[in-house]
C-alpha cells in the first residue's frame, strides 16, 4: 500500500520497541504513532526528552526498523524502499556530523557527487546554497571551527544539496544560544516560503510556536494531541494556569472557585493551588487576598498564558521542563 501522492510522511500505527538488552528490559520507544504530512508543510514532532522523537525521525529516514505499523515517505515505505526514500530525503540529526577532512564546500560537494551530480554542478550547487545560507566565508574552513550555528547551517546546506523533496531536523537549535537560534529559525522559515516540506523535532514550545504549520505532541512514544497550534490552544489548555503557593493550607473559600463562570478547573496539591482559567483578570490578585483574608501568606506565584505548555500541563498534569 502506497500512500497517496499528496502526503510527504504518512504513518498508520508506527512502533518501535528497542529490544531488552543484558539487564536494560526492552524499550516501548514508540507506540502507535499515526501522523499525516501533506507536501510544503512545516510540521513538529514536540515533546520532552525520551518521548521517542528521535525514534520516530528514525524510522521515517530509515535508520531505525520500525517493529509495528507502517510509514510511508513520498509514497514509499520505509522498510521496503528505504534506497529510494533515501534519495528523496535529507536528515539533519542533532550532533555534527560533518566530515572534519573536509572543507565546509567539500562536505556539501561530495555529498552531492554521492547523490549523482557531477562535480561542476557539484561545485555550483554548494556555492548556492552556501551564499543563500550566509555561509560564503566559511566555505573553505574546517566544519570543527565554526560556530555551532554556522555548522548547523551546514548541515542543512549539505542535506538540502540534493533536493530533497522532504527534509527531517531533529533538534536543529538543541544548545544555541536565543539569537543564533532564531536566526536559524529565519532560515528554516525562508525555506519553508521556497516550497520544501519540512518535518522537525524540537522539545522547545516557543520553536513549536514560532515555526510549525501543524504539530503533535508526543510523550511516552504516544501522540497526545495534534493540530494547528491554536487549534491545539483550543481543545486543550486553552485556560491561562495560575500557580500559587501558600505557607499554609490553602484558604477554604478557593474550593468555591472551581464553580465560577470562567474558571474550568482548581487543582490543590498541599499548599499550591492551580488554577485553569478562561477569564484569568484579577485572579492572581484575588489568590492573594484570599489568604491574606485568612492569615496565609504567598511564597510563590505565576501566571501562565495559553501556550503550548499549558497544553502539555493539561493532557499531561505534569510541568513541561525543558
Ligand atoms: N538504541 C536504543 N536502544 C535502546 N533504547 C533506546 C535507543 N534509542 C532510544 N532509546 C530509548 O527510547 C526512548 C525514546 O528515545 P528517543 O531518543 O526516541 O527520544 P527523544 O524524544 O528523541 O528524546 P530526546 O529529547 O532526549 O532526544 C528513551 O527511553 C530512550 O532511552
Ligand atoms: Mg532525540
């Protein structure tokens, strides 16, 4: 079974367990993951470290067997046609991975001779790309002694030399500093504009935010929710979530909250009180006066606007920490 033409990836169940190993039991690393990619979207995989990304990103440029399910990439499968599919793609994993015998140009040159072109179009192919990553001066250096951005972009450059009609990042700004990283963000953005599709991974919300048409949640190698970001925002966590601790138990009089229009739930957990809010106004401050009506004081408080962290704070219960 082929996937139709439209669909970039396409996966119906996809899992992958890692097999037990001496001591170490067997990994379920993804479980039943179904995702649907149409050509020229820029699509996130987003979750917390261990939540099968990099498996999945895996499986779908061939490097990992999947051991249920099935993913299709440009229409092929990943097992079956995995030499095709590699054709059509580039990966761009997390570590650089370039070739330190090589310039920065020979790294995308001989990349592009491995898939097929000659080596003028070679030449004149990574020269592009290198000028439209703003990378001309490196193009003679060694890939080790340029920054980590500057490698990043690279990297990108060498997986694009080709034209893949697909292209996998998995954690392409993991350890950038802010500008550097949106900076990059401006790259991947640009490239999107051109027509590439582009499928990344990323445990940073505002990365999310910032750059993807639609993503998908994943935790514990499941997809917890998937959609456009503000569709996402508006099944779930659509509250503002404000967090107060007390010195004491909380007031009695915030249980009454949970019934208030524009309030759609309160959490207390000893002493912290978590409120899920559609009308957040003058919360915050009312938390405050309500234990200070009572004598209970506040040692800690915030407030969180709809995000995709609230999101996760809801399916999940848990703080998305980064
Ligand atoms: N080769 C392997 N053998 C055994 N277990 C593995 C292997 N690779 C990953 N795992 C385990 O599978 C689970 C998912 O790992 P994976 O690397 O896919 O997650 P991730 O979402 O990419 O995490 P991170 O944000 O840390 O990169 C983890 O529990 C991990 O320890
Ligand atoms: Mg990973």
């Amino acid at each position: 079974m082929t996937a139709p033409p439209g669909a970039a990836v396409r996966t119906a169940g996809l899992q992958k367990t890692y097999p037990a190993s001496g001591p170490r039991p067997a990994v379920p690393a993804v479980q039943g993951i179904d995702l649907d990619v149409p050509r020229g979207e820029f699509f996130g995989l987003l979750g917390p470290n261990g939540a099968g990304k990099s498996t999945t990103i895996g499986m779908l440029t061939t490097l990992v067997v999947p051991t249920g399910g099935t993913a299709h990439v440009c229409g092929l499968d990943v097992v079956r046609d995995a030499v095709e599919i590699k054709r059509r793609i580039g990966v761009v994993s997390q570590n650089n991975t370039l070739d330190s015998d090589l310039t920065v140009a020979e790294n995308l040159e001989f990349r592009g001779r491995f898939f097929g072109l000659g080596a003028r179009e070679a030449r004149k192919r990574a020269d592009e790309l290198l000028e439209l990553f703003g990378l001309g001066d490196t193009r003679g250096g060694n890939p080790f002694e340029i920054s980590g951005g500057q490698a990043k972009r690279v990297m990108i450059c060498r997986a694009l030399v080709h034209g893949p009609e697909v292209l996998f990042l998995d954690e392409p700004t993991a350890g950038l500093d802010p500008q550097t990283r949106t900076n990059l963000w401006e790259v991947l953005r640009e490239l999107q504009a051109s027509g590439q599709t582009i499928l990344l991974t990323t445990h940073y919300m505002e990365e999310a935010e910032a750059l993807c048409d639609r993503v998908a949640v994943v935790d514990h190698g499941k997809i917890l929710a998937s959609g456009t970001v503000d569709q996402l925002k508006g099944t779930a966590g659509a509250d503002t979530v404000i967090t107060v601790a007390y010195d004491a138990p909380p007031p009695d009089r915030i249980h009454a909250l949970a019934d208030r229009t524009g309030i759609s739930k309160v959490e207390i957990n000893g002493g912290q009180v978590r409120v899920f809010a559609t009308e957040p106004d003058g919360l915050l401050g009312e938390l405050v006066a309500l234990g200070a009506a009572e004598g209970v004081g506040v040692t800690d408080a915030s407030q969180l606007r709809p995000s995709l962290e609230t999101v996760f704070l809801t399916l999940t219960g848990r703080d998305y920490r980064e």
